[in-house]
C-alpha cells in the first residue's frame, strides 16, 4: 500500500508527469514512423511476389523485362548543396513484348500508366496484357514516381499529374530508343482512373508522340474531386513532400493537374468511357471534363455506360459485357495504331485468351 501511494504521488507530481508525456510521446513518435517503415518493406515485398506472378501468368505469350529509366528532376527540390540536387528521378518500367512477333518488322506501342494515387503496374492486369499480346502491342508500363513497392523515397517523390505524366512519356522514348522493331510512329496511351489521368495530360502536352488515346473513367478535375472525397484521402496531395497546400489555399495549381482544366491543348484522337455507378472516380467529376471538351469545341468520342456492375472496374472484368466494351477499345485503338492481329468478336477473344 505505501508503495502504491508513492506512486500515485509521484504520477501526480507535475515534473513527473511532464517527463513521463515526453517519453510517452518520444515512444508514440517511434512506433508510428516503425509502422511506416513497415508499410513500405512490405508495399516492396508485394511487389516482389507480384513479379513472379507477372511471369508464370503472361510468360507464355511475352517477353516479360523490367527496365530502369530516368525521368525529370523531383518538382520540389531546396537544398542546392544535396549532391543530388537537380538529379533525374530514377524508376522502373514493365515492357512486355509478344513472343510471336517478327524482329525484323515494325510493331505499334501502347504506353500504359497505372491507376492509383499510390499504386503500381500489377497482375490485374492480367487479361488485358494478354489480349494486347494477341494483338502484338509493344506495351510499356513505367512505375513511375509516387508508386509503391519501391519505398519510401520513391513513394514521396509522388508529383500526381506534375511531372509523372513526363516519366511516362520518358517510358516511351526509352521503348523508341532501345528497341528497333517499335514503330516510333504508331505510339498509343491506354489508361484508366489515374491512368487516364495521365493518359490525357500526355497528349495535352506532347500531342505530337500520340497518335491516339484511351482515357477509361478518368480523374478529371482535382477541385472537383477533392470536394467529394475524405479528408485522409485529400491529406495525399497536401502533404509537405506532394502538393504541400490544399485546394484552398492554391487553386490554381490543383488546376495545373487536371485534365478538364487544360483541354484547349487536345489535338489527338481520343476516347473516354465513364460509368454513372463509378464509386470512385464519379460521373460527375468525369461530365466536368466532358462538358469542357465540348464547350473547347474539340473532337473526341465518348461513351457514357448506366449503372453497370463494377462500378469504377466495370470494364477491366473479366466477364462478357467487361470485354464487349474493352473489343470497342480495341477497335478505335486499331484505326490508328493498325496492330498486326485484331479480334472480331467477343467469343474470338474468350477462346483465344481465357480458354
């Protein structure tokens, strides 16, 4: 009993307690920046496992390689005395060629950003690997800054449409550069969520190395966006290493990263799909940049589906009515890429890739 009231007194002393807060919060501080470390080993390990798969499930029908690129310097950079102040960002890049092809002959490529604020290239993609294989695309997938299995670093370099859409089209010159059977004038973008994104930012600001585009329910308008979503989610882009300021505080730069903000710049044949379900990427934020293309008075094509199931996935499934939308893809991708090999139904492509 004495020794408890010793304690008691001793807990309620103010310079004990002020001493046991720092220790307490000295301990908090560990484990979370522990846990974050954490997250990150293991976003590396996935990665790693992700790999393997990527080979025993497209393996048979692709030359699988994963290259190490360089991108522009990172967006913010202060310290002038870092050595490596002013360095190019350094990523990898999936590349998957079809087995099947002729070297000596020349063959389209499909630039294919991801999706997610913080994501990378994985096995969901599977199939639709597997039908550009068919089709013989070059395809090239840059996991570009901000993405993750790459840690920490690469993680918080993250610059959402500021100078990622710059490391995918350095993903394309590279496939130009290195690789002598890549048409350098058949080159598409295919993306989807973000991948459109940063699909749509690529040929608003380098139309003259797309000849077409994709753009499946794309992030359209950040400003939009922001509004309808969390605050842990809108804490990705205002936090010190990305944006560093919130949609109030600088409203101009969120626009800067939109699409619907910068389609005057559209001169390339482009196709947009949104779903009015989309769970993430809303209909609404995608009609903003719908209604600017037309008020821009500019050519493209869209398709607006009702409610079908999936939500923001509905046409990356596997099911029929997933691929009958991903064929109409196709085939405004081959009007102006002109792939080898073409499908010419639904049944074609499921006794061809899934059977």
């Amino acid at each position: 009993m004495t020794k408890l009231i010793l304690l008691l007194t001793l807990i309620n002393t103010p310079s004990i307690l002020s001493q046991m807060d720092t220790v307490l919060v000295q301990k908090l501080d560990s484990l979370l920046n522990y846990n974050e470390s954490l997250e990150h080993r293991l976003d590396v390990l996935e990665k790693n496992i992700d790999d393997i798969l990527w080979f025993q499930r497209v393996g048979d029908v692709a030359f699988i390689d994963k290259v190490f690129m360089t991108g522009p310097p990172k967006w913010k950079e202060t310290d002038t005395t870092d050595p490596a102040f002013g360095n190019p960002v350094k990523f990898w890049s999936y590349v998957f060629i079809p087995k099947d092809i002729d070297f000596n002959k020349k063959y389209p490529l499909l630039v294919f950003p991801h999706g997610g604020v913080h994501s990378n290239f994985s096995t969901y993609y599977t199939h639709i690997i597997r039908e550009l294989m068919y089709q013989q695309y070059i395809v090239v997938a840059a996991e570009y800054r901000g993405s993750t299995g790459y840690g920490k670093s690469h993680y918080e370099k993250i610059d959402y449409g500021g100078r990622e859409v710059e490391d995918v089209d350095s993903s394309r010159k590279y496939m130009i550069d290195n690789y002598e059977f890549v048409d350098s004038e058949r080159v598409g973008l295919i993306g989807w969520s973000h991948g459109g994104l940063i699909s749509l930012m690529n040929i608003f600001q380098y139309p003259e190395n797309y000849k077409v585009a994709f753009a499946g329910v794309p992030v359209s308008d950040l400003i939009t966006r922001l509004n309808y979503m969390d605050e842990d989610y809108r804490e990705l882009y205002s936090a010190d290493y990305h944006i560093g300021e919130t949609v109030e505080e600088n409203p101009e730069e969120y626009k800067r990263r939109s699409p619907a903000w910068n389609v005057e710049k559209l001169q390339t044949p482009l196709l947009i799909h949104t779903n009015t379900n989309d769970e993430d990427v809303r209909f609404i934020e995608v009609e903003v940049l719908l209604n600017a293309l037309k008020e821009a008075d500019k050519e493209f094509e869209y398709e607006i589906f009702n409610e079908l199931p999936g939500g923001h996935s509905f046409d990356r499934q596997d099911t029929k009515l997933a691929l009958s939308i991903r064929l109409k893809i196709y085939k405004f991708l081959e009007k102006y890429l002109n792939p080898p090999k073409t499908f010419k139904n639904i049944d074609e492509i499921r006794q061809i890739i899934y059977r």
